[in-house]
C-alpha cells in the first residue's frame, strides 16, 4: 500500500506536480531529505524525480529507502514518451509504473555541473531543431522550451498517474 509521495526538484516543476499529485490523490508530500526523516525503511511511496539524460534524479536513493509501486519522471520532453529509455536507463523493475511528464526548464535556477551540461544541450540540441525544416509539434515545443524556458506543468500531464493509481489503490 502506498502511504506517501515523495520527490526530488531541481528548478521547482517535479516539487509542484508532487503537491498537486498528492492534493488530487490524498496522499502526504515529502522530498527525499525529509522522507527519510519520517518515514519508516520500505514504505510504499510514490516517487517523482526530475530527468536528466534519462536519468532520474533521486531514484536509486529512495529505492534504497522506500518500496517503490510508481515513478514520475519529470522532464521536458512530451508527456508519455522516453517511457522505455527511462525504464532502462534507471533499471526500474516491471513490477514498478513508470510514468514521464512534461515540466518545463529554467536556466537561471541551475547550478554547477547541472547548468553547464544544459548549456552545452542547448547550444547543440537547440541549433539542431532551430536548423530542422520539418519539426514536429512537440519539437517545436522543445525548441520553445530550450530557447525561451517555462513551465509546462499542468493536471492534465497527471491524468494517467491519477488514473493508475485511482484503479489500483486498493488492490496494493
């Protein structure tokens, strides 16, 4: 049984969906740090942590701590795509949902090596796109979000995690 939501945020998108996950769910909110304060090893949690070359932050870490029945990877790619990258990248079990959902991306609110990576990403994934006669709408929204920055969080990038977990709630 699931007893809590826990995240790890980089620029402030995965800590919101956390709050809003666990408003819409009824769930307590912790982050990591505080998690491991108060809850007990091998509580069933949700986890969302944010996505960084397909890694998710935080991840390892709290399935040390924690049983993990599902993970939100937040990023800034589409929601719902990266679905298998993601999984493997992070060796997240069958036995565990995955879902990816779109955040947003804030240049200021990066650190170190975070900041320097991102620059680098964008410099040459952002040319890239920019020089792509044919893009997609969601490259375009990529492109947006690599030049401009924002926040693409919203509720409806959570109805696939609220569903799952509405139909499951009690069976775990």
């Amino acid at each position: 049984m699931m007893k809590a939501i826990v995240y790890t945020t980089n620029t402030g998108n995965t800590g919101r969906y956390a709050k809003m996950l666990g408003h819409q769910i009824g769930l307590p909110v912790y982050s990591l740090e505080d998690a491991k304060k108060y809850l007990e090893k091998g509580t069933g949690i949700i986890y969302l942590g944010w996505i960084m070359a397909s890694s998710i932050k935080g991840y390892k870490e709290a399935d040390k701590c924690f049983c993990i029945r599902m993970v939100c990877a937040v990023g800034m790619g589409a929601t719902g795509t990266q679905l298998q990258e993601v999984r493997n990248k992070n060796q997240i079990p069958a036995s565990t949902e995955v879902f990816t959902i779109q955040g947003g991306f804030d240049m200021e609110k990066l650190r170190g090596v975070n900041r320097l990576m991102m620059s680098m990403m964008v410099k040459t994934a952002g040319k890239a796109l920019a020089e792509k006669a044919d893009r997609t709408p969601e490259e375009d929204d990529m492109l947006d979000l690599m030049m401009n920055g924002g926040s693409r969080v919203s509720m409806e990038n959570l109805s696939e995690p609220i569903k799952w977990y509405e139909q499951i709630r009690d069976v775990i």
